[in-house]
C-alpha cells in the first residue's frame, strides 16, 4: 500500500523507530531498513469465481477407473469359475452355450444387488459365492458412503485456473493498487497494464466480479483468508504463483532492537502461539469448514482394496483347482475301465480327452457309464459297464 511506502521512507530518513503492520519483506526493502524475522507467511493467490462440480458421471467418481477396471476383471473371474463349477451338475447352468453364459452372467450380476435366484448344488461353489458377497458387501457399502460424501456438501470447482488463459484471452485482473503487487503482477506475470483493475479493498473484491468487470483477483496470502473466509462460497483461492518474504516488523538499519523483535517472533513460533493466533483470527465459518472437509475426500483406489480381491481370486481358484483334481481323478477311472489299451491311445487323445471329458456334463451325471476314447481317431463313445 502507498502508506507502507511513505512509512518505509521515513524510516529510512529515522523520522520513526519503527513500522509495525502487515508489512512484506521484500529484497528491494531490506536495502533501506531492518526487517525482524516473518511472523506470518506470505505469497501471491489468484482468486476466482467457483461452480458446483456437478457432473452426469458423477456416480462413476467414487472409484478410480483402475478400481473399475479391476472389479470388472474379478467378476467375470468370478462368473468363470461360477460356471465350471456349476455347468456339469446343475440343470439350471446347462443347455446351449448361450444360455449357460447368460445364466453365469445374470447370476453374478444380481449378486451384486443380493438378488439371484438360482439353486447352487456344489459346495465349491457356495464357497466361492460366499466370498464373492463379502467383497460385494464391502464394496457397495464404500461405494455407497463416497457416493453420499460428494452429493451431500457441495463442491467448488474453479473457472479459472490458468493464469496464460487469463492472458491470452485479454481478460482483467484485479489487485491492490497501491501496493507492490500491481507492479509484480505487470513485471513478473506480464499483464497488460490495461488488464489490471485498482481495487482498494479486500471486501470490494465480490462486487467486481459480480459487476463481471475482473475474471480474477490477485492478492497477498493474509488478504486471500481474509477474503475466502467471508465469500468461501462463491470463490475459490488456487495454487500462490509465488512465495515472499513473509510479513515482518521494520527497524532503522543495524538497529539491535530488531534482533531482539526476531528471537520473540522465533519463541512464538516454536512455541505453537503464532499458529493459533493465525487460527483465531482467519477461522472460517462452519460451511466453510464443511467444503474444505469435503474437498478432500478422495476416489477409492486400489490400494485399498487389493487385500479384498487377493482373498476372492484365491478362493476362487482354489475351489476349482480342487473341483479339477476329483474330476481328473474321476476321468482316470472311467479311462481305466475302457477296453482300449494305454499303449493304443494317441497324445492327442490324451491332451484332449481330460477336456471333453470336463467340458461333457454325462461324464459327472452317469458315473456308472464309462469313456472310451477310440485310438487314433479319437472318437468317445459311452457303453454299459458289465
């Protein structure tokens, strides 16, 4: 502000002893006077208008597309060993291929509402299903507290959030006229002169951007809490662009008092008292409180749920290398039985006979029937054991 600089003048000519206000340091300054150690930080803040983030998709934000991904993944997982369990054994899993899929499908699909109907008859299965509604269980009861988080407590979302778009689209910005900031804002961040509203007060700040004549407002740290304390709302403070000196007290040049102003500010700080003075002063009110509670709830990751997914792919094939093993060992006896020799089979009829044999639900239904692969030409045929 221009008064800070008269006071800084007359300091330096030792009108006065020292300067105690919301004075920033800064290189060119500390040339003419004494500056005590910062008892508050601070820096340069772009404020802008804020809009409700409200989306079409919003009910995809509670997981991250990875999260997605990899529940889809388990679940069609899930559908498959559904499916080779049940298909041999359950009537409601046979039939044509189309409907076997269909079937497997719609059946991990409504558990995920807790909604299927269809009769499980294999232990393995029901294990496996078990724990698949445990992960769906936790997971809908995640889902469903994310979801509520981001809809109950509105979220901002900035219009503005690129100081080159201000730029390019020769927008205006407004600022302390009277302070540094103005001649920081043409200097360093290259606005155009023109560009760049006067404005005298924090508070006057709403009533240019509701009269649309600023897109943005850049202000000190300390004016930017004052500001969004009061207008958390509608406005939304983004990234500082730069970092200062900090706000200090001012002495004559070598002055010793100075030292001493500076050892108190550093008790102060260590001690906790500056922190809690910051928190009484800029404390906001409760609904901004609430918005800055709810910006940081995050999208469910991975990473805290893998553990989840680990305990149901495991299950899942665990159930089926079992269900495997009985069913190899259940193909070993049918094949023992046959009249064609072991020397008379192909590695063919080897490879693909535990397949079909999988694959085939009489296999499992007429225990009393026995496979009998044909040599080389590999034909199944089933007769009557006598």
């Amino acid at each position: 502000m221009r008064y800070i600089k008269y006071l800084l003048y007359r300091r330096f000519l030792q009108t006065y002893d020292a300067v105690v206000g919301d004075v920033t340091i800064l290189a060119s300054r500390s040339k003419l006077v004494e500056f005590t150690q910062p008892y508050a930080e601070s820096g340069l803040s772009m404020i802008v208008p804020a809009k409700s983030k409200e989306s079409a998709w919003m009910f995809m934000r509670p997981f991250t597309w990875k999260m997605w991904v990899v529940t889809g993944a388990v679940m069609i997982y899930t559908v498959l060993i559904v499916w080779l369990l049940e298909h041999k054994h359950n009537p409601e899993f046979n039939g044509p291929w189309q409907n076997q899929i269909s079937t497997a499908l719609w059946f991990t699909f409504s558990s995920l509402f807790f909604a299927h109907r269809e009769k499980i008859h294999s232990n393995l299965t029901r294990v496996v299903v078990v724990v698949w509604l445990f992960v769906v269980l936790i997971l809908n009861s995640s889902y469903t507290a994310s979801l509520s988080s981001m809809l109950t407590v509105q979220r901002l979302k900035p219009n503005v959030t690129d100081i080159k778009w201000l730029k390019r689209n020769n927008l205006k910005v407004g600022c302390d006229g009277d302070s540094f900031v103005r001649e920081y804002i043409q200097n360093v961040l290259e606005f155009k002169s023109d560009n760049i509203l006067n404005v005298s007060s924090e508070y006057n700040y709403e009533g240019e951007f509701k009269n649309n004549s600023i897109a943005a407002a850049f202000l000190e740290l300390p004016y930017e809490k004052v500001f969004i304390t009061h207008y958390c709302k509608g406005y939304t403070a983004t990234t500082r662009t730069n970092r200062f000196g900090g706000l200090g007290f001012v002495f004559q040049k070598g002055s010793p008092i100075a030292s001493d102003f500076s050892e108190a500010i550093l008790k102060l700080s260590e001690s906790g008292e500056l922190k809690s003075l910051e928190e009484n002063w800029f404390e906001p009110s409760p609904e901004c409180l609430d918005n800055a509670a709810n910006d940081k709830t995050e999208n469910l990751t991975l990473s805290s749920f893998w553990g989840l997914y680990l305990i149901s792919v495991a299950t899942s094939t665990i159930c089926f290398i079992l269900f495997l093993v009985r069913l190899l060992r259940n193909y070993r006896q049918d094949t023992s039985q046959s009249n064609i020799a072991p020397s008379m089979r192909s590695i063919w009829s080897e490879v693909v006979g535990p397949v079909k044999y999988i694959c085939n639900r009489e296999g499992m239904q007429n225990p009393g029937r026995v496979l009998t692969l044909a040599g080389p030409q590999d034909v199944k045929e089933w007769s009557s054991s006598s």
